[in-house]
C-alpha cells in the first residue's frame, strides 16, 4: 500500500507475537538504557539469553512459557526508558545510550510468515452435493485447523496468531433470487479478509481410474490407504471426497452395471482410512461422516485414539501393524497384493513411525530391507507413496 499507519504495520506486516531468537534479544541489549535502574542487570540478562551457554535459560524464559516480542519489551522496560534530560535533548551524566527508534524496531521484528493449511474438502463433491436452486458466486473450501491456546507451565495463557485468527472471523452469505429460472445466487461477503493463494499439495497423482468391472465397494483399479493423526485429516478427507465425486458422477451417467453372479476380482476395498487421535469424544475429525462412508461400505475404517485405552496408549502405526493379524498383513496385502497407493499426513514424527512400519512389514515379506526400500522408492516415483508431513 502508499500509505499505512503503525496499527497497520504492527497488525498485518509484523509478527509481534512470535518469540524472539536469540540473536533477536542480543540486538536489544545495546538498547537497554543504562541510566533505568535496572538498564544494566537487563543488558547483562539479554547477552546472557542470546549466548550459547544460556541455551537452558532461553528455553526457560522464551520457549517454554511462549514469551513473544510484546513480553520482552514489556519485562525489559529499560529499552523504551526515557529520563527528563533525554526527553528535553539533554545529556545528563553523559551516560551514552542507544535509543530504539520506530524505525529500528521494525527493522527487528520479523515480517508476519504466511500459514499453510491443507485443503479439507472436494469442489467437486461440495457441487454435486448442494442444492439445484442454489447457484455459488464462487466455489467453496473448507479448512481443518486447530486452535492454538493454552496455558504455560506458570500459568500463562497464549494463543495461536492465525488459528486465533481464523476462529475470530464471522463471515455470512447473501442471497439473491433469481426470477428468470428460479434459482438463488449465494454470496459469501463480510468485513473479515483472509488473503490466499492455492498451490499443489503432495498428492497430485491420487488414481481417478475406474474399473471395467466395478462393484459399489470396489470402483477404481487402485485401491489407496490414507493415514493421518490429528488435523492430518485434512488432506486425507479431500482425498476421499474427490473420489466419491468420481464414483457419484459414474453412477449418474452409468447405463449399466455388472450382473449380481459376475464374480469379480477382490482387488481390496477402494478407501482404507487409518486415523488416530487422542480421544473419539473430543478429536474424531468428521467422525460422523466416516461412519456414514462406512455404513455404505465405500470406506473401511480403523481408529486409534490413544488416551482411550485402558493400558497404554495406541498410535497409527501400532494400530496399522495389528490389524489383521499382528505383522503388517494389511500393509503387504494393500500394496503387493492389490497394488495399491498410500498416503500419510500429519506430524513428522507420526509419518517416520508410519513410513517405518510399513518398510518393516515389506522387509518381512520381501526379504530384505534394500529390496523393500526399493519397491518405496518406485511407489513414490510413480505417485503411488507420498507423505505430506509438518512438525
């Protein structure tokens, strides 16, 4: 823009809720007035937390209870102390100090970074789903974000920039009919803005071909496995839906479908959905509609929800392993047998563990771990393996 006010700048261009590194906090120690009664315990305090030795003490005070740029200007208040003389242009003792200027402050402050979320939802499906009256000036997307808040180990609340963010907004639709066909244009419009930009995820090659044979549980030539912990859903489920889209749009137009006695090879269920998260009461993401997806077989489901176990606790990979027999069958029959694709998303950790599991099942069934780590890498060359992972 031409022109921006300070409220502007600090609102949508600065991240000042982000937590300062530590060269961040060496660069205000030179401004920390020493004439404050505090100015030099500060400066000495802020040299300390930027050192490698204070590594300890800068994951104490800055990490673990989430102070951002706000709580350290605000504890070290020698940096923004003025005394009379240096407000009348004075020298006073002759004490030099390094006063922060507007224009050094935002030279320190990081620029707000974009957030990426993935995609949770199918245009396709979201169309052939609404209403025939209703008529979108636009299209829709849908997001799976949790909100950051909480409190530190002394009891400081934080929250999240953007997820806060997201979850403050209000947008609502208007509506307009239409008397020449009797349909209503719908318009998404409020005073909140979200600025955004679409880009292609990791799974761009997710298989759309239908099989000659099909059958309602078995539509597409390759079968995949999707495995996701948390708000890894997401992806997942746009996955999911813009297959269902497939099959709905077949079903429209199919003039026919395959005899009832036609036997037909069992190539695997079309979706297998492993999903895991901490309790089925409070973070089952789309739970109902995965029941639903289940109830007309175009989907099985296997859970893991960790702290609902009476011993233990049950992760993705775990609950992957067990099913069917405690040593990865599934795996070696979805991908060997039924030549299917996995995808996984969700934490970086949580997709090691899942990616090992699954190396671990081939290497039993192929021989050897080179050989297993071989078929991985031809399955991730033909877009049939992809993971799309975050920490």
């Amino acid at each position: 823009p031409q022109y921006c006010t300070l409220r502007g700048l600090l609102t949508h261009c600065t991240d000042i809720q982000s937590l300062p590194e530590r060269e961040d906090l060496f660069a205000l120690s030179s401004y920390c007035n020493l004439k404050h009664r505090d100015g030099k315990e500060h400066c000495e305090k802020l040299i300390s937390l930027s050192e490698t030795s204070g590594a300890a003490l800068y994951g104490d005070y800055i990490i673990r209870e989430k102070r951002n740029w706000v709580d350290v200007l605000f504890d070290f208040d020698s940096i923004r102390f003025e005394d009379d003389d240096e407000k009348d242009g004075g020298s006073g003792d002759g004490v030099m100090t390094k006063k922060l200027t507007l224009e050094d402050l935002l030279g320190l402050l990081p620029s707000l970074a974009p957030r990426h979320f993935s995609i949770a939802s199918s245009p396709s499906f979201i169309q052939l789903n609404q209403s025939p009256t209703v008529v979108l000036n636009g299209f829709e997307l849908e997001l799976c974000v949790a909100v950051v808040e909480g409190r530190t180990p002394f009891g400081r609340p934080y929250t999240g920039c953007c997820s806060k963010y997201l979850e403050s907004i209000s947008p609502y639709y208007s509506s307009d009919d239409n008397d020449d066909d009797e349909t209503t244009t719908t318009s998404i419009i409020g005073s909140d803005v979200v600025r955004l930009w679409i880009h292609p995820g990791s799974f761009s090659n997710l298989p759309l071909d239908i099989r000659e044979d099909f059958t309602p549980h078995q539509y597409f030539t390759t079968p995949v496995m999707y495995v996701g912990a948390g708000t890894g859903i997401a992806p997942l489920r746009s996955l999911i839906l813009e297959r269902e889209a497939i099959v709905m749009k077949n079903r429209a137009t199919a003039t026919s479908v395959p005899a009832a006695t036609t036997t037909v090879k069992d190539d695997g269920d079309d979706n297998i959905l492993v999903f895991g998260c901490r309790s089925k009461a409070k973070d089952y993401y789309y739970g109902e509609e995965w029941e639903e997806f289940v109830s007309t077989k175009r989907l099985t489901m296997i859970h893991a929800f960790s702290r609902d176990q009476k011993v233990g606790k049950l992760y993705v990979q775990r609950a992957l392993r067990e099913v069917g027999g405690g040593s990865g069958e599934l795996i070696v029959q979805h991908i060997i047998e039924h030549n299917g694709a996995v995808y996984i998303a969700g934490g970086s950790k949580m997709a090691r563990a899942v990616k090992d599991e699954i190396v671990e099942a081939l290497t039993n069934t192929l021989g050897s771990e080179k050989t297993a780590k071989k078929l991985m890498n031809k399955l991730k060359r033909i877009g049939k393996f992809s993971i799309e992972a975050w920490s």
